[in-house]
C-alpha cells in the first residue's frame, strides 16, 4: 500500500511554510519542533489521502490506520509516519488524537452537507481538535481546561479555514461546510458557492461565520496566558494566525471566492505579540524572537 499513496515526505512537508497558520517557528527548539513538525507532516497526509488518494481511500485510511501501530512500535514504512516514531518514544501520546483524523477524513468520504453550526461542531471534534490536543501534549502541558480551551480555538481555526476554501470545497469535492439552516436564513443557494465572486447574500453569511470563528478564536486569550516560554507563544501563534485570516477576509469585503484570502505573516506576528507578555525569563526571551520577528516584517 506504501508504494499506491504517492504522498511523499518532502512534497508534505514543504506544504508546511504555506499554511495559513504557523507549523511551528524556526526559532523553537529542536525537540518540540520536530515533534510539531510529524504531528503536521501526519495531518497533511490524511487530508491529502482523504481528498486526492485516487484509489479507494477508505483501504488507504485503513492502511494508514495500521501504520499509525507500526510507528508507535518503530515499525513505519512511511517516510511520514517514521516521523511520528520519536514523538512516541518521547511522550506519552494516546492513540485517540491521530484516530480521530482518520475519522474525520473516513466522515468525509461520504457526508458532504451539514445541516447546524452545532453538527458541524460535532465534525471539528474530528477534524481539527485533535491537533490542538497534540500540541498541548508535545509541550507537556495538557490539563482539562487548556483542553477546552484548545478545542474552541481549534474549532474556530477550521471555521476560517473553511471559509477561506469554500469555492474550492464545493466546486472540486462536492462539499459544503456551511450550516445548511444559515445558508437558508441568509438566502445563500448552493450554486452561490461556484461563483467567480461572492453574492450580497454570501458575504453577509460569510461576515457571520468570521463572527462564531472570533468568538472561539479568543478562547485563545486564556490559554495562551496560562501557559509559558515557546507552549504559549506557538499557541499565540496559531490564534494569530487565524485572527490575522479573519482580518485578510475582512478586508476582502468577506468576498471569498474571487481569490485566496491569506493572513500576512506580518499580521500574524502582530497579532501574536498581542496575545503574549512577558511574565517570567523565559517568556522574556520567547517575546523577544517574537517582536525580532515582526520588526522585520513590518520593514519589507
């Protein structure tokens, strides 16, 4: 089956310097940084075998599945999933995170409409929280309410990212991840969705949809100010970067068919040093390479 996903390491991993929201800074340590690195590089290819895999991609899923064990006993053939080997070794990692992106992407092969922002809700507990709950536990630092926490700005970064592809979500997948009740309300009709650019309609959906994203997003604001050193700013970081998304589509004028709308990295750090403040040496020197960061942003 390794030899049929053709979703090689460095095409997956380059794909991390692109993402609307930071993988994981250059400037962190080694250790957590490869560890977020094979959480990504692991995340990135059950997406792509969930919405590329040209075979059968529940057979692949359940492949991955399997090598997911064999990782864990530092038997991977995956060049991905070897990755994952020392993240094992190191931590104390359940299975259930990586299980849960399997599922979701398992979910994605067969349901495409969601009817409530609550069902969809329900999706994000697949697809996105289980990363934030990964992050915690490569920084050591999961308790029950950094959890929850985590799981609302998680939930609000897949609503954003699934603003930013609505176009192409429909058009190429066949999906929808709008609430069918909202698009009704807001008189938003599904072709609306295949547009060049956005209706009156679907902007005013869409403006609303960036609100319930924010809202979660600023869970982030606790979170990151109950952490400390690189655990809290790489969180500020990832809710900067969906802060800095909301900006760049608001900007837009909420119109997010007619091109991506990406957050400027520049807006991202900014944003980041609003969410950290230096309560100790090490977040001193943490804020530090942060505000170096954006300095020089804001001078190209």
């Amino acid at each position: 089956m390794q030899t049929d996903v053709e979703f090689d390491l460095n095409s997956i991993m380059t794909q991390a310097g692109s993402e609307n929201f930071p993988v994981a800074m250059k400037a962190l340590p080694a250790r957590p940084r490869a560890h977020l690195l094979a959480v990504y590089g692991f995340a990135r290819l059950v997406d792509d075998i969930g919405d590329e895999y040209d075979g059968d991609r529940q057979v692949a899923l359940d492949w991955l599945e399997a090598e997911l064990q064999r990782a864990r006993a530092g038997q991977a053939t995956h060049p991905v999933m070897v990755q994952l080997t020392p993240l094992f070794d190191d931590l104390a990692v359940a299975d259930e995170p990586f299980l849960a992106l399997i599922e979701a992407n398992r979910l994605d092969q067969h349901k495409h409409r969601y009817r409530t922002q609550a069902e969809l809700a329900e999706y994000c507990t697949l697809s996105a929280n289980p990363v934030g709950r990964l992050v915690l536990a490569v920084f050591e630092v999961s308790t029950p309410e950094r959890v929850a926490l985590s799981d609302a700005v998680c939930s609000g970064l897949q609503v954003v990212e699934h603003l930013q592809d609505i176009g192409e979500d429909y058009t190429d997948k066949g999906r929808i991840y709008l609430p069918a009740d909202e698009m009704a309300r807001f008189g938003v009709s599904e072709t609306d969705l295949g547009a060049a650019t956005a209706s009156e309609s679907l902007r005013r959906l869409v403006a609303h949809q960036c609100d319930t994203a924010r809202g979660l997003l600023l869970r982030g604001r606790p979170l990151a100010a109950s952490l400390t050193g690189w655990a809290k700013v790489t969180v500020a970081g990832y809710v900067a970067g969906g802060l800095a998304a909301l900006d760049a589509i608001a900007r837009a004028d909420h119109d997010v068919l007619a091109g991506l709308r990406s957050p400027t990295k520049a807006r991202t750090a900014l944003h980041t040093l609003g969410l950290v403040a230096p309560r100790s040496v090490a977040d001193a020197a943490a804020v530090r390479t942060v505000r170096k960061l954006a300095a020089r942003r804001r001078r190209r």
